[in-house]
C-alpha cells in the first residue's frame, strides 16, 4: 500500500474517532442540503447514502482514497482490455458484451466486437427459433420448458435475472438446476414432457463436476422417453471450452460460445444469460444490456465525486474498513428481486474475498465483507429485529422502483405498492433516527402503562439509531433499469478490490473443496476412509457409509 493510501485510512479513522457518538439525525439537523449533498442520480436512478455518517470532509478523503488507490486508472486499464486479472493472465471484459460500438478492441490481438456481436446474433436466431416453436422438439412438439444446467455464475445471473424480468417473460417456461444433489434436477424435470423440454448445459469449463452430473442424468432421462436420436432436438450448451462441449455430443449449431476475458460471475450478458433471451426476447435482452452499458459510460466519465459505483464503493470502505461492520445486506423492496441478495453474494464475496494483494503479499486493510439479505417486507418480520437493536450495526442497502408492475391494473396493487414504499422508506428511517429512553416511556405513559411498567420496558423499546443505510431508487424494474442495477454493483466491486490492492478477477478459494471432493468420491462410495484425512472427516464418512 503507498503512504497516500495509509494516510487516507489514518485520516479517516481520525475521523470517525472524533465523531464516534455523532448521531446522523444531528448531521441532518445540521444540514438542511445534506440530502442534496449525499445523494447522487443518472437519470431516475438515485443512490441516497445522506443516512450514512459521512460529512463532506469524510467523502473528500474517501475520494483522496480513491485517487491514491489509481482508481481511474485501474479502471482505464480493465476497459482497454489490460490483463488486469494477473494470476490468470486474463483480461476482464464483461463490458464489452454489452457495447455496441463498433471500434475495434483488441484482445490479445483479435478483435472481440465481431465477435461478440456474432454470438448475439447465434442468439437470437436461435431464442426466436425456440420462441416461435419453428425450433420444435424430436416429435414435433414445441418447447415449452427450458431447463438451465449451471452453477454459480452460469445459474446465479440468469436465474436472477429471468424472476427480476418476469413481467416481460412471454417465451417458454424457465427452470434452473444447480446442485449436485439429484433432488434438484428431479423435483424440476419430473412434472415436465421430456418431449417439449430444452435442455441449456451452461458451464465456463464445461467440467464442473455439478452441471456435468446433472447433464448426463438429464440426458439419460430425455433418452429413455425419446430415445438417443432425441438428443440433438432438446439439448444445447454455452461454454467457453467448445472441444469438451462437443465431445458431450451437442450439435455445432445448438452451442453458443464465450470468452476467458468473461468471469463466470460476470457472464449473465454472455451468452450464459441466453435462457434469458429464450423468457424475455432478443429485444428485451438488448434492453437489459443497453442498461449495462449506460451504467459503464457513466463509470468511465462521471467525475468521482459524482460517479454510482466509486461512491457506493466508498460508502462500503467506509463501512468495512473505518466503521469495522463485519457484513452488509442487501434488501430489495421488490419481489422480482428476490434471487438479487444471493447473485450478489457471489459477485461481492467471490469477487474481494481475498487476504492477498495483487503483489501476494497479506492485504493491509479488511477485504470483502459478508453480503446477505432478503427481499422486503419479507426481512422486517424476521432478521430486522437485530439490525435495529442487535449490538453490531449491519449497513443496509435498500432498493426500491417508484412503481410496480401492476399499480395501473387494480387500485388494490397500487394501493400495496404505496405500502412497499411507506416501508421501505419506514424501516431506514428508523434505523436512522432511533427512539430514545425518554421518547418510549413517554409513549408507554401515553398508552396508559403505569410509571414502574414505563421504566421496566422502556428499554426494551430504545432503539440507538444512527443505523447505516443507502438507499438505490429507480422507477421502475424494467430491462434496462435491471442492467443498470447490475452493472452498478460489478463496478463498486470493482472499485472496493482497487482500493484494497486485491485481484477481484479470481477465485482460488473455491478450489481446495472441490480437489478433496474428487478425491473422496471414491473413498464415500466404497466405506473406506484413506489414511491422510482427519479423525472427524473419517468418522462422519463412516457414520454416513456405514449401512
Ligand atoms: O461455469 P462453470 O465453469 O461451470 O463454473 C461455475 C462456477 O464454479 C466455480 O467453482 C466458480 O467458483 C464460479 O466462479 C463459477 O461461476
């Protein structure tokens, strides 16, 4: 880390140090412009961070961060295609699937618009074949039920993606298998007619072991009803690794490929998000990258004090690594964003999950912190209990579009999509403001509790408050605003890992679990527990094998 980077933070703990019991109502007492000051908009999208304990001094040494971190020139660097992803040796490139443009970038020395634009096109003609039914089943029937069979980044992005566009979903029926547990692939495939089925095997390296197992059980199951001749009709892949797909038997014009400058966690605008395409269209799938891209122009020319992502990245420095909040959650006021909290776990926690420096040397500052969350109101009648009176404050980051899907059909749904706003905006205004001692007994009075009642439960009804928490709101989840959303978060991951000096690019963390599980596969299926693994994994396998 360089000493502009260690005086940011040694400023900004001094910071916080001197303003430890500042309460964030007094700042908004203070501040009749703090709303207008910490908030930030493109377009209809408004981030609202005015609830957070920064005060303009803090944002401009949080933006000094951020230029001693080399930010813009990280960010620079992984536009044009740099091979910023070092232990790999790879660029990183999602925001070239959603560009349009037609300069030429070069990667490696090939120039990746053509073809990016040609597997859109192998899309589309493909979603529109499937869509149209002129794209049918071995016996003629049209699809009805397309089944992804992926896992992490080839599940999470378009699973996320097909429930948050579900008011646009006019193509066949969307079904997503990920674990290596059979109850998954069964319980989805069982219902369906293996006759009007689509089959999608989506894997980066088309070797985890996951979505290969559920592919070859998928496949004997089509075979069984339709015989081997079927195959060809209902199965079609996306990878990166095309010799492997084509050893798996799936036709040339039924695979759709990508690119290593792709991260997994970064596919869904690959063709990885093509059971998007098959639920939404090729037009409501441009819409979803249009908005990517709106949300990378902005990134590349918004100054810092006014860009999205670096802002929202700097909240969460702020949050991780001066405040010492060990989690943050994500709270969507949106029920089609309701697979959003898990997406983002893999992006954020996969992503700045790390405890090295690029240089691979231990990181000076706290990485990644856990991301969690459910949609609202869900939350507020389970977890919120302790995120407004648990002992460690969990910053939250509240979503939510000025009007649902349905608000014009019925003046019920309108009436209840007021109500998911009134408790969005309720819940981090009470996190926010709190309740005094003083305030809940004069409530409990009030309610006509006797004095010795009032002061026994009164503390029980404080709230501290000063509870920190951004809001994100749009107008409404539609395609573009959804890539937006999403291209939004990727960028404050980005942002987050340049500061921290760490490579968000890899994830050789995954790796050791998946090397013991191959080599313990053998050891589960005979009983027999190898010498090198330790008394309590030995034990458990014998206990589990045993009859
Ligand atoms: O797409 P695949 O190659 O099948 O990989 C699926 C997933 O598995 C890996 O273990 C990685 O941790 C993820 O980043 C990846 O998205």
């Amino acid at each position: 880390m360089s000493d502009k980077i260690d005086d940011a933070f040694m400023a900004l703990a001094a910071d916080h140090a001197a303003r430890k019991s500042q309460h964030v109502a007094d700042l908004f007492a203070a501040d009749p412009n703090r709303f207008a000051d910490f908030s930030v908009r493109l377009d209809d999208l408004l981030l609202d961070f005015s609830k957070c304990s920064l005060t303009g001094d803090t944002l401009a040494i949080l933006i000094e961060l951020a230029q001693a971190a080399g930010v813009e020139e990280k960010r620079d660097a992984m536009f044009a295609g740099v091979h910023i992803n070092v232990t790999e040796d790879r660029a990183v490139l999602h925001t070239a699937l959603r560009d349009t443009s037609t300069t030429p970038l070069n990667v490696d020395g090939q120039d990746v618009r053509a073809d990016v634009a040609q597997v859109l096109a192998d899309m589309a003609r493909f979603a529109e074949g499937i869509r149209s039914g002129k794209l049918a089943g071995w016996t003629g029937k049209p699809i009805t039920d397309v089944v992804n069979i992926g896992i992490g980044g080839s599940d999470l992005g378009p699973a996320m993606a097909t429930l948050a566009l579900a008011p646009y979903h006019d193509g066949p029926r969307s079904h997503y298998v990920s674990n290596v547990d059979g109850a998954h692939l069964f319980d989805t495939i069982s219902p369906l007619d293996p006759a009007s089925t689509l089959f999608i095997v989506a894997s980066k390296t088309f070797t985890t072991q996951e979505t290969m197992s559920n592919a070859a059980s998928a496949r004997a199951w089509l075979v069984e009803a339709l015989g081997e001749p079927a195959v060809g009709h209902h199965f079609a892949a996306v990878s990166t690794a095309l010799d492997k797909v084509a050893a798996f038997g799936i036709a040339p014009d039924r695979v759709f490929g990508f690119w290593d400058w792709v991260g997994g966690r970064y596919s869904v605008w690959s063709a990885i998000g093509l059971p998007v395409m098959l639920a939404v269209g090729p037009a409501n799938f441009r819409r979803f990258l249009d908005g990517g891209h709106a949300m990378d122009e902005h990134f590349r020319s918004a100054p810092l004090a006014q860009n999205l992502p670096v802002l929202l990245a700097l909240v969460g420095v702020w949050h991780r690594d001066v405040c010492g909040y060990a989690t943050r959650a994500v709270i969507p006021y949106d029920q089609h964003l309701s697979r959003l909290p898990a997406y983002f776990q893999q992006l954020d926690m996969e992503s700045n999950g790390k405890r090295v420096t690029l240089e691979g040397k231990p990181v000076a500052y706290d990485t990644g912190p856990v991301m969690w969350g459910e949609p609202g109101t869900n939350g507020q009648h389970a977890f919120f209990q302790l995120i407004h009176q648990g002992t460690s404050p969990i910053p939250v980051e509240f979503l939510i579009a000025a009007h649902g899907h349905n608000e014009d059909k019925d003046p019920l749904l309108k009436r209840q999509h007021a109500m998911l706003i009134a408790n969005c905006l309720a819940q981090s205004e009470a996190l926010m403001r709190g309740r005094t001692e003083a305030e809940a007994k004069a409530q409990l009075l009030a309610a006509g509790r006797d004095e010795d009642t009032a002061d026994r439960i009164a503390p029980h009804r404080v709230f501290p408050g000063s509870r920190p928490s951004v809001t994100l709101a749009y107008d409404k989840l539609d395609p573009f605003a959804l890539g937006r959303i999403i291209a939004l978060y990727e960028h404050r991951v980005f942002v987050e890992g340049a500061i921290w000096g760490i490579n968000s690019f890899d994830q050789w963390g995954v790796e050791l679990g998946k090397e013991l599980a191959s080599t313990l596969l053998p050891a589960v299926e005979s009983g027999t527990a190898p010498d090198s693994l330790s008394g309590s994994s030995a034990g458990l396998l014998q206990h589990l094998t045993a009859k």
